[in-house]
C-alpha cells in the first residue's frame, strides 16, 4: 500500500496520524515524502492540522522508544548502537540543555531523533520535558516541510 491509497482510504487527517506513528517506529518509512505529496495534492487549510497530526502520531512512537531507554519496554537497536553512545556523550556536554538538545534533535533531525528519543529515556530525562519539546521541534519540522512547496509554488 503506498501514501496516496493510505490518503485516499483512511481521510487525510487519519492517514496523517497513522504515517506518523509508523514512521516513528520504522525510519526508512518518511513522514517528510508523505507530507510533501500531501502539500502537493490538499487544500491549504488542511495542512496545518496535517502537520500537528504527523508530530502528535510521531510522539506517540517517540514515547514508546522513550521508555525503551528506560528499560520499559525492550526494543532492539541494530545499527543505532554506535549512534547511542554518541548521543550519550552530546547529552553530557550539554548537562543542563537537555530540553534544547531534544528540541534541535526533533526539529533538524541531528542528532537522529529515533536515537535521540531512546538515550533521553535511558538518561532519565523528565517525560513531559521530552514530549513538550520533540512535539514543539516535530510541529516545527514538518510545518516547514509542509508549507514549504506551497511556497515554491506561488513563485513559480
């Protein structure tokens, strides 16, 4: 099944949601490419809440790997275990700025936010702070990648 069958089945708002989540958990699938076919092929006033549902639905994942680094939940690492204890050594240097890590990380995707999320939970970091600011950083991402083609488009 690919985007536009997901849109065209499950509504846009629902479809946006639900490519978040997954997306969260399985990072070769793109929350970006689905949000750019959307601004492509929606109406301008969906796509605000296009972009606050693909973060709220990319947060509920985040959560989950939140909790992962705690212990909470067991989920395998594969290939990010060399990029964990990287992200742990960011997040020692930046001792307090934690919340601004994680707000840089879910805006810029650097450090990876997937990594990001578990090495927050696995340092204890507080979970509304957490959420506060990969849900903020998220908004902001792909609000961005949302407008951005309607902008190109009016210039063209």
């Amino acid at each position: 099944m690919n985007f536009e069958e997901i849109i065209n089945s499950q509504g846009i708002y629902v479809a946006s949601f639900v490519v978040g989540i997954v997306s969260g958990f399985v990072p070769f699938i793109n929350t970006e490419v689905f949000l750019v076919l959307v601004s492509a092929t929606a109406t301008r006033p969906a796509l605000f809440p296009v972009a606050i549902l693909s973060a709220v639905g990319q947060m509920i994942a985040k959560s989950v790997i939140f909790y992962a680094g705690r212990g909470v939940i067991k989920i395998k690492m594969g290939k990010y275990e060399s990029k964990v204890a990287a992200v742990h050594e960011k997040f020692a240097r930046w001792e307090n700025k934690a919340d601004l890590l994680i707000l840089l990380s879910a805006a810029v995707g650097f450090p990876p936010f997937y990594v990001v999320s578990f090495v927050a939970g696995a340092l204890k970091n507080h979970f509304a702070k957490f959420l506060v600011a990969g849900l903020v950083g998220r908004s902001i991402r792909f609000a961005a990648v949302v407008y951005f083609p309607q902008l190109v488009m009016r210039y063209i």
